[in-house]
C-alpha cells in the first residue's frame, strides 16, 4: 500500500464520477497534445496508414492494460504514457531507414529498459549521466518542431496566428487543456473552410499489422540509444517524481522492467515506448481526482479504460489525422512541445560547469548532420561527454 493510503487509512471511498472525469481528462490531455508527433514519427519510419494504425492501436492497448494494472496492483495513480519525447526524437532521426530497422529500434530501447528494471540500476544511471546532457539533446531533437510552427506561416498565414494566439491565451486562463482546445479550434477552422469534411471518416476498429524486426548497428546507435536516454530523463524520471511528490511510494523497478517487456514483445506492431507518465499522472493523482488519496488509483484504472477504447479506435484517429491540412499538425504538435523545448533550454544555458558541453550537444543535435549513417542526437550527446572529460583533465 502507498504511504498516502496509508496516512489515509486505506481505501473507503468507492467509485465516484470524479475518478472517471479524470481519467477521461488525462486520456484527452496525453492524448490530443502529442499524436500528431507519434503519427509524424511513423511516416518518417515509412509506415503506411494501415501500419501506423497498428501504432495507435497497440500503444492505446499497452497503455490501458498497464495503467490499469498498476494502478490496480499497486493501489496508486500509476499512468503510463508514450514517449513524446522519444516520438520527436524518430521524426527527426528515422528519414533514410526501413520501418523493420525501425522496429529493431524499439526493440533495442526496450531491452535497454527491461535490464535497467530487472537490475535495479535506475537511480544509478541517473548519476551517471548528467541531467544537462540530456536536456541539452532532448532540446536539440525538438527544436525542429518549434520551428516547424512558422513552416507554414506564408501558405496559412490565418490558421497558424490564430492558434498561436489562442494558445498563448489559453496558457493564461486553463493551461492545462490549451493543446486541446487548440486542436479542437483548428478542427472547427479546416471544416468551416471546407479544407476536409467528416463525411470522409469511415469508423472502423483497428488491425494490428506485423512487421519483422531488422537490426542495423547504425540505426541502433544513433536512434536506439538516444531513444532509451531521452525516454529515461524525460518520460520516467519526470514521472517517478509526480508520484513521490504526491506520496506514493511506488517501487520503480518493477514499472520499468513490465513496461520494457510489454514494449518489447509489441514493438513490431509499432509500439516504441511506454514509459511513465507525468503531466497525465499529475491529473489522476491531484485532489480533483479525488479527495481520498487513497481512492485515487480508481482514476489511473479509468484511464486505461479510456485508453483501450483509443487503441480500439486506431483506425478511425489516422484517417481523420490523414485528412488534416499538414500546417495544423505542425502547428498543434510544434505548440505542444514549447513548454518542454523552453525548460530543457533554460537548463542548457544555466551558469554552472556543465553549459558549455551543453550548449554543444545541443547545437550538434539541433544541425541534423549524420557521420557514418549514425544521426545527430548521438553525436550531440558524445560531444558533449568528451567536453566534460576534457574540462575535467584540465582541471
């Protein structure tokens, strides 16, 4: 039991229509904010529309099933999530190879986590590797994605300041649904415009597809290993401390060893990542969850109800994100990664011995120049571990 079911007395409340509300608000929230990023990560691994609803389908259902089982065994708000970090980091960094390079991969990233989990070296790596190393790449991938905001400003001049201003707006009043209300006003935009129309939607359920996986030291070095790095530093890291600031004393390694399995054995239907989650979790583990801490795991088992129905769905969310005009994907996914792209550059540029490495892993991942077949991120992160070696000798 959590040390807040604990402090609480243990589990009274029941089920309420708040832990529902929740769920339904998280899935909405992770949900809307990032899946133009996941489907620009397919296309660039060269997925066609059938594959890259296989994506969707088999996150939603690796989402739901272990949102709800966690959240179930461990009597906590446990919500897991994809990478959107490491979905940027794809779109980026996949152009030139096959989706079964691809596939191998995510394979690779996941074998990564499963022997963190089972070793129990987590909080060891986090040492190892310094933070401003990783935000430093992390920022240097989604870079691409700030700027891709204004790609379009000269062929959708209307549609692009639109919703930058509605989001600045929307930042001040309810920050934590601006991505959605963002993508709902684009939505109302293109059909009032006549640019796509729902008629074009034909519902269906989805068709997992499988493709063989395809191993390419290249590929694996200069996506795989950024894949697991960005994932660690800024998917679960962020989210083991949304736990612990609430009280829950969730053991990590049992997390990371079931979510790296689960990725594992999925990754060929087009699972990349699953990872914890930290903005959605802070929606299920607040008190607008529920006032009893210990009743609030009730609203991480929603979430993954909702997210079974999403995986469900996979079909039906590409063809309607196929129909979108491409300005509002890059718009809504470029707006959705601001805030990430603004705090991990306020990390970069801070005093302290680690900015100059930081600032030239940034630059070099941020250049999108490759050596050897081997992309940006990867060199960007060896730069900057050689220029902390360097200072280090000097001294």
């Amino acid at each position: 039991m959590t040390a807040s079911a604990q402090q609480s007395g243990g589990d009274t409340a029941g089920w309420s229509s708040s832990h529902w509300v929740a769920g339904f608000v998280a899935v909405l929230v992770g949900f809307a904010s990032s899946v133009a990023i996941v489907f620009q990560a397919a296309e660039a691994a060269g997925a066609n529309a059938a594959q890259i609803a296989s994506w969707i389908g088999i996150l939603g259902f690796a989402m739901g099933v272990t949102c709800i089982g966690f959240s179930w065994y461990f009597k906590a708000p446990v919500l897991t999530a994809w990478s959107t970090p490491g979905a940027a980091l794809l779109a980026t960094s996949l152009s030139g190879y096959s989706l079964a390079e691809a596939v191998g991969v995510f394979m690779f990233s996941a074998l990564l986590t499963l022997l963190l989990g089972l070793s129990g070296w987590f909080d060891r790596l986090s040492k190892v590797l310094p933070l401003p190393l990783a935000n430093a790449m992390l920022a240097g991938i989604l870079l691409q994605f700030g700027l891709g905001i204004f790609r379009h400003l000269p062929q959708a001049p209307v549609l692009v300041i639109g919703l930058v201003l509605l989001f600045v707006l929307s930042r001040r009043f309810i920050a934590r649904y601006s991505i959605p209300l963002v993508l709902l006003a684009g939505v109302i935009f293109t059909l009032l415009r006549g640019e796509w129309s729902v008629q074009q939607l034909q519902p269906s359920l989805v068709q997992l597809e499988w493709v063989w996986p395809e191993f390419h030291w290249q590929a694996i070095l200069g996506v795989g290993l950024p894949l697991f790095i960005v994932t660690m530093s800024s998917q679960n890291l962020p989210g083991l401390a949304v736990l612990r600031s609430q009280g829950y004393q969730t053991p990590v390694s049992p997390l990371l060893t079931v979510t790296g399995l689960l990725t594992l054995v999925t990754a060929p239907f087009g699972n990349f990542s699953i990872n914890l989650a930290a903005i959605t979790a802070a929606i299920c583990s607040g008190p607008e969850a529920h006032p009893e801490p210990a009743s609030r795991y009730r609203a991480g088992i929603a979430a993954g109800v909702f997210y079974l129905l999403t995986g469900l769905a996979g079909s039906t969310i590409v063809a309607l994100f196929v129909a979108f005009p491409p300005a509002l994907v890059a718009v809504v996914a470029g707006l959705a990664l601001l805030v990430t792209i603004a705090g991990n550059l306020s990390v970069v540029t801070a005093e302290g011995p680690y900015r100059e490495a930081a600032m030239l892993t940034f630059l070099l991942t941020a250049s999108g120049v490759s050596f050897f077949g081997i992309a940006s991120a990867f060199w960007g992160l060896v730069l900057g571990l050689v220029v902390l070696l360097l200072q280090k000798w000097r001294a």
